[in-house]
C-alpha cells in the first residue's frame, strides 16, 4: 500500500511538473545557432561508431601479434 502510494505520488509530480524551465532563458544564456542534420548525425552517430571502432582495433592488437 505505502509503495503504491509513494509510485502514485511520485508520478503526479513528474506530470504536474513543468519540462525543466526550458521556456523560460536564464541570463547570461547564450544558446548559439543549431546544429545542422549532417552535423548531428556525425556527431551522435558516426563518432561513437569511429571510437568503438578505434577502441576495438587497439583491444585486438595485442592477440593479432602472438599468432
């Protein structure tokens, strides 16, 4: 009952709740210009992908060599 309660509770307050003041710009902030489709593609696809791979290749380097 008292988990319930509190998972009930905890809901309202994430519903009633507003998305993180992001409508409202503190001062100082300085957002800059956006991100184009090609640059954020690159950047939170390609170069995850890139480094995996980098990090693989030199994990495999060691066990290529005794062969």
């Amino acid at each position: 009952m008292r988990a319930g309660a509190v998972t009930a509770a905890a809901t309202l307050m994430m519903v009633m709740s507003s998305p993180a003041m992001a409508l409202t710009r503190d001062d100082g902030d300085d957002p800059g210009t956006g991100l184009s489709v090609g640059a954020t593609l690159g950047l939170f696809v390609a170069l995850p992908i890139v480094a995996f791979a980098v990090i693989a290749g030199l994990c495999m380097i060691p066990g290529s060599k005794k062969k």
